[in-house]
C-alpha cells in the first residue's frame, strides 16, 4: 500500500533549470576565447556544457592551464570573469522562464521553502532574481565561488531541512553529485533537445510542467 506525501523543500539550479539562459552562457564563453583557433572555442563550449553546474572561475582555470598551457593567477581570473559577466548578466534577466518554471514557483510559494543552489556568482546571482522580480519566491539564493554539493550542504544544515524530503532539481552532474553527496533527492531537467547527463535510473523531465509537489512513500 502507498500513500502520497510531499517534498518539503526545493532545491533548485538556475540556468537551465528555472531560466532558458544556457545557451547565452555557452556563447559568451565562445566570445571569451574568439581570438582562438576553432578547436578551442569548441573544446571550450564542449567543456561548458558538460561541466554545466561547476562555476565560471574553474571553468576558466581549466581553459587557461589545461587547453591553453598558460600560467594564470587569481587577477587574470577575476579579470576574465568580469568580461564573461558583462557578456551574460543582461541576458541571463531577459531569457524566457523554463516551461513551468512561473507556474512552479506561483504554486509553491507560501507552501514550501524554495532555495537556489548556482554555479553563477552568488552577488550577480541575487540581482538576476532580483531584476526578473522572483526574490519573493526563494528562502535564500546561494552561488560561487563556494562549491555546489557545499551550498546545499549549508542550505540543508542553516534551514535544518530534513534530508529525506528534500528534492534537489538540476540539469548538470555537478548538481546530481551535490544531491548525492548529501543524501536527498534528485530531478533531472533535460535541455530544449530532450539530452541530458544523466544515467537511465534518474527520473529527468524536458522542462518543468509536469513538475508535481507529490512523492510516493511506501507505508509501513
């Protein structure tokens, strides 16, 4: 016999999740390295896209030690960083809701406590929620450069949420692990082709409008 229970609080991602602005991220890292040969920018976007949840500044480390052989220092980092968020924050305000996404957070709001878990730093982060008007939908917005499964870890423990009724929902294996890693849940999100990371055994969705509040316990 089973009977129906409810999540009691979410934990989502953001791009790609509740914003359709992955793509704008993954052109302005292709902008970020235009001055490259072809096989970079693409090694470049392919690495963004497969790393989805991990943040700008690893990203770029990654691009500057690993695929270019450069020596780089915090300064450069930062330096790019800042051009990459020049690229992107307008953007990322005005890229359309992921389907569902509006009517999620209307439905859930009031009901239970909604967080966001990013990979987006977490000062820019709190101003794109805040310029699309969503604040009031969220407990507490958290980002870079603290790491994903440390955000919900935090999360978690600050707001004393209890781990077996707590979902966390992301497109990107960064935010699978930091699911894992704290022992709660998980709903995939694939992107606007339908692929996604994740095994066969993870329920994922295309978007969020069959995203239900409801679970399935089995009673004892």
């Amino acid at each position: 016999m089973t009977k129906a229970v409810q999540w009691e609080a979410i934990i989502f991602d953001f791009d790609g999740v509740l914003v359709d602005s992955v793509n704008v991220k993954t052109e302005a890292f292709r902008s970020l390295y235009r001055e490259e040969s072809d096989s970079i920018q693409q090694a470049v976007v392919d690495f963004h896209l497969e790393h989805g949840g991990l943040s700008r500044f690893e990203k770029i480390r990654f691009y500057e030690t690993e695929l270019l052989g450069r020596e780089i220092n915090d300064a450069i980092i930062d330096r790019m960083a800042n051009k990459f968020a020049l690229l992107v924050k307008d953007a990322v305000v005005a890229s359309p809701p992921i389907n569902g996404a509006v009517d999620v957070l209307n439905r859930l709001k009031g009901k239970i406590p909604m967080f966001v878990a990013s990979g987006t730093p977490e000062v820019e982060l709190i101003d794109i929620v805040e310029q699309r008007g969503w604040s009031g939908f969220f407990i507490e917005l958290r980002g870079s450069p603290t790491p994903k499964t440390t955000l919900v870890s935090e999360l978690i423990e600050t707001h004393k949420l209890a781990k077996n009724s707590c979902l966390m929902v992301g497109d990107s294996m960064s935010d699978y692990n930091a699911a894992i890693d704290n022992d709660i849940a998980f709903l995939g999100i694939a992107d606007s082709s339908g692929s996604h990371p994740f095994a066969d055994s993870v329920t994922v969705h295309n978007d969020l409008t069959k995203f239900s509040l409801d679970r399935q316990s089995r009673s004892q």
